[in-house]
C-alpha cells in the first residue's frame, strides 16, 4: 500500500522527531522499519487568508496492515490536535 497525506499546521522538526523515535533506520527524510518506508517531503506554507501555516507531504509505503496501523497511530498523535 502507498498513502501519501498532508499534514497542515505541524512544523516539519516535529514530524522528523516522531519517527527518528519510532523507526528503526533513518536518513534525512526516509524512515524505515520493518514493513514500511516514511518519506517527509520538505516543509511549505499554505495560506488561508492572511494567515500562514505550515504544510508537509508524507508517503507511507509498504504491507498494508503495518501501512494501515501507522497511518491510524500518526493521525492520532497529530491530526487530531486541538480537537
């Protein structure tokens, strides 16, 4: 499975902490782990009005339950914010 999302709001330093801690090999903006590679495309803005926010792509890709899981387990920590 592949599923690439965007994630608005969130600083690009906070994406690359979160998987530095929860994968096993990194380089620059390619994370892996068994069954799954994360790549974190560079961070850009995206405007809503006057107002600026940050935007990141992210490419999960692999098995498609570990694919699944981390997706589900990501949008928990960070999509759901300030809800």
């Amino acid at each position: 499975m592949i599923k690439k999302i965007e994630v608005r709001g969130t600083k690009y330093h906070e994406v690359i902490d979160y998987f530095e801690k929860y994968c096993e090999h990194y380089n620059d903006n390619h994370f892996t782990s068994t069954g799954l590679t994360v790549t974190v495309d560079d961070e850009g803005l995206i405007s809503i009005g006057k107002l600026f926010f940050p935007r990141i792509f992210i490419t999960f890709e692999g098995d498609d339950k570990i694919t699944a899981e981390t997706l589900r387990i990501f949008r928990l920590r960070f999509l759901s914010m300030g809800g």
